[in-house]
C-alpha cells in the first residue's frame, strides 16, 4: 500500500507543470514538464495507453553536483500545425 500512495502522490506531482505533445493523429501523446520541486520529467502514451509511464529525468555529471532538480519554466508557446 505505501508503494501504491508513493506512486500515486509522484503521479499527482508530476502533473503539476506539464506540456503535451499529440502526434497529427493524435494516437501518441508526449508529456513533459516539471515537479513541484522543479525535476524534469517526461510521459509516452499511445491510443491513451501508458507506453512510458511518468519518469524523472536529470543528469550525473563526474566530480560535480547532479543536475537533477531545481529547474524552472521560464516560458511556453503553444503552437499547433
């Protein structure tokens, strides 16, 4: 149970600042975005099934500090074609 409310609570925060990609048929569906604590992460869906389920995403880099979260938005453009 406590695995299943981690999984939910990441799921809930992982939402909070996402952007979608859709595929022209709109059968792919890519969302990225931001935690709440500023992590990057990323989705893959297909025909609204979970290809890749919410994953963080960050860099660890040798001899210096991780860059992992603390990221920010700092603009989006919406454009559809």
């Amino acid at each position: 149970m406590n695995k299943f409310l981690q999984t939910l609570f990441l799921f809930i925060t992982l939402m909070s600042y996402s952007q979608t990609i859709q595929s022209p048929d709109n059968q792919l569906e890519l969302k990225t975005g931001l935690t709440n604590s500023g992590q990057l992460f990323y989705s893959l869906s297909y025909k609204t099934k979970a290809i890749i389920k919410p994953s963080l995403l960050g860099l660890n880099l040798k001899n210096t500090t991780a860059l992992a979260s603390n990221f920010e938005i700092i603009n989006t453009t919406t454009t559809t074609v």
